[in-house]
C-alpha cells in the first residue's frame, strides 16, 4: 500500500508541476477535518487533517482551473483510521479578490483499517465537492471545504464518504 500510495503521490505532483506555464498560480492548504463514512457513523466520532496542493491549468476573466491532489487522515472513535489519497479537477469563480468559491471532481484510494479486528482495505472513489477561499491578502487565506465520495466496496457502490475542511492556504505565482 505505502508503495501505491507514494507512486500516486508523485504522479499527481509530477502532473501539477509539469501542467503549467511557470508563472501560474500554485497553492497548499491544510486543515482540520470530520468526516462521515456511511449511514452508521456520526460526525463526531471522525477527526483528522488534510492537506491538498495544486497548480493553475488555464483562466478566464471570472474563473481558473487547476489540477489537484488531496492527502488526508481521519480517526474515527469506534477503532477505524482512513486515509484518503485522491486528485483531480477544480474550478474557481474569482468575481472578487476575497471571497472565491469553487467545485471540484476527485477519484482516488480510501486506506481503511481497523487495527483491533486485524483488518484493512483499499477502496476506489469517485466524487466531488466544493468550498470557499476567503483571502486575507495575495498570499494567506482561510477555507471551508466539502467532499462527498462514493467508495467502491465489495464491488458495489452502496456506502458514501461524507468530509468537512476548516483550514488555511497559501498560494503564489500570481492570482486566480
């Protein structure tokens, strides 16, 4: 799995360097999370972290494009960890210098286990979400982000993956 998840890594970070002209806007961010996994958990039994990267692939006068990659890490109380390593396609809205919404599509692997059952898994997903940076100043911001994923588990697609982001980013290269 560590072998899976660093070639994954580093093709996601090799795709947004190599995406764009050297001038575009790059970014990372990172945070707090809670998160959701099916129908039988809570909010409340889920906290981690997540840290996302990426690099601006094309703009217009209101909105950019960017590549991404996502890295996260969820405790639950009921003995289970997540770890979910995804990427993909994010659209910002940039009508305004300080509060820029956006959605995205990611697909990626969620690593769970459950270490006092012995057990552990991979599990494919597909799924999107969206937030909002609320820049402080050209480099420094705040975001609220959330994500929803279905997990393929035993070849079915009953469950879903439910994530909130309260965090900070950092960009440069330029603006949205």
């Amino acid at each position: 799995m560590k072998k899976l998840a660093g070639m994954i890594v580093g093709a996601i970070a090799l795709l947004v360097v190599s995406a764009a002209p050297a001038r575009a806007q790059m970014w990372v961010s990172g945070g707090f999370t809670v998160q959701d996994w099916g129908t039988g958990s809570d909010w409340n039994d889920s906290k981690g972290f997540a840290v996302d990267f990426g690099r601006v692939i094309h703009k217009t006068a209101k909105t950019a494009g960017a590549l991404y990659g996502d890295f996260s890490f969820n405790m639950f109380s009921d003995v289970e960890n997540d770890t979910g390593i995804v990427g993909g396609f994010r659209e910002f809205f940039t009508f305004n210098d300080h509060f820029v919404p956006y959605v995205h599509v990611s697909t990626g692997l969620m690593h769970w286990s459950e270490p006092d059952f012995d057990s552990s898994g991979n599990d494919w997903t597909i799924g999107g979400g969206g937030g909002v940076n609320i820049n402080l100043n050209s480099s420094w911001g705040v975001k609220v982000q959330y994500d929803y994923w279905k997990p393929r588990e035993n070849d079915n697609w009953n469950d879903h993956i439910g994530r909130w982001t309260f965090g900070a980013n950092y960009t440069w290269g330029g603006s949205k």
